[in-house]
C-alpha cells in the first residue's frame, strides 16, 4: 500500500475552508493562499507541484466519487477543455475577481455601502450577515466576494465532478490555466507533463489516479 503523505490529506482543507466561512466570513481571507501559491510555485518553481500535489480541491473531486460513487464518469464534452474555453473563462474568472477588488475599494474609500451577501452561481444572492463589526469595512466587503467567487467554483467544479469525471474542472480550472500559462513560458513554450492539467495529462487514466498525475 502507497505510504501517505501529510498533503494526501489536503483534500480537507476545502471542507474546512467553507465551514469556517459561516461561522465567520473574514476567514474567506484564507482562500486566498489557494490563490497565491499556486502562482508562486509555478513562478518560482515553473512547474504545477501544486495541482499535482497541494491542491486540496482537486484531491476532493478525486474522493467523493470514489467514496460515494457520486459521478457518471464520462467524458466530459470535448468544448470544455479546448483552449477557447479555458481561456475564456480565465478572463470571465478574472473580470470578476477585478470586480470583487473594486468593489472593496470603493467600500475602502467609503463611496459604497458594506453588501453582507454571498451570491451563488452570479445568480443567486444569499444574506449572511455575521456582524463582523470590529473588522474594516473593506475587509469584510471582500471576504463576501472571494467566499462567494470560490463556492460558485466549487459548485460549478462538483457539477461538473458529477455529470462527467471526477476531475473535469480542472480541465478549465482558472487557476490551473494560469499555472500552466506560467509554466510553459518558463518551458520555453514547450508543454512538458509537469506542466499539463491533470484531466489533459491522462485522458484514459482512471481518475482514481489522478490526484497526483500530470
Ligand atoms: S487545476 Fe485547479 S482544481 Fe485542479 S488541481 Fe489544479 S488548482 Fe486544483
């Protein structure tokens, strides 16, 4: 039996991630490491460690399927791993990230109202005050954007875990596409196999697999 490591157990940290967020939504702060270091390490590193290894989300969408045979693990429609799509939706996933900012911003400089909500999906928008009143403003008016931004990823990555294969969001994962993009420009434009996505890297590899492939 493959010996476990402490990041085999990783796929925790998004249970605890979302629990921690409704007792108190400044610790929506939190998910911004899964932001940052992916980055850092594709930057500094030029490889995709994190996916491979690190990514608790990833190793989430691997798990529920395999403990609770909650996916029809088929392929998914081959649109929504093309290089459009991917990039497309990078751009839609950073346009709203830009919008999150300048909202705290405009909250910062007090020309905009604190907004106590955590909208799902851009289309459904939940009241969830948790009367965080010693925080700035600011602080709280982003922690309700960034919480939002990744259980809408979230929900949009277990529909697509369960209608297709485990792995399917990261297919066009915006952080994946980012790391990638990073990864092969230090590669030199080449795409070597620690630079693909998990679900690209082994298409016809059961998904069991793949929490550490690619
Ligand atoms: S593509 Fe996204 S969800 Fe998948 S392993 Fe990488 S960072 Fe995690």
């Amino acid at each position: 039996m493959k010996k476990k490591h402490w990041y085999d157990y990783l796929w925790l940290w998004p249970i605890v991630y979302f629990a921690l967020g409704l007792f108190n939504i400044l610790f929506a702060w939190l998910g911004m490491i899964d932001f940052l270091l992916p980055l850092f390490i594709a930057i500094v590193f030029g490889n995709k460690a994190f996916c491979n290894r690190y990514c608790g989300r990833g190793q989430l969408f691997s798990l529920l399927p395999r403990t609770l045979g909650c996916s029809r693990r088929t392929p998914a429609p081959r649109w929504l791993a093309s290089p459009l799509f991917r990039y497309a939706f990078l751009v839609f996933f950073l346009t709203m990230f830009g919008t999150i900012l300048s909202r705290t911003y405009l909250v910062f400089q007090g020309t905009a109202s604190l907004r106590e909500a955590v909208d799902l999906l851009w289309l459904f928008s939940m009241p969830w005050a948790h009367g965080e009143e010693n925080a700035p403003a600011w602080m709280v008016q982003f922690s309700y954007g960034f919480y939002s931004l990744m259980l809408t990823s979230a929900v949009i990555g277990l529909i697509v875990m369960a209608l297709y294969r485990p792995r399917t969001w990261c297919s066009f994962c915006p952080m994946g596409s980012m790391t990638q993009l990073i990864c092969k420009s230090k590669q030199r434009g080449k795409t070597p196999p620690e630079c693909m996505p998990p679900v690209q890297a082994a298409p016809h590899a059961s998904e069991e697999k793949s929490t550490n492939v690619s």
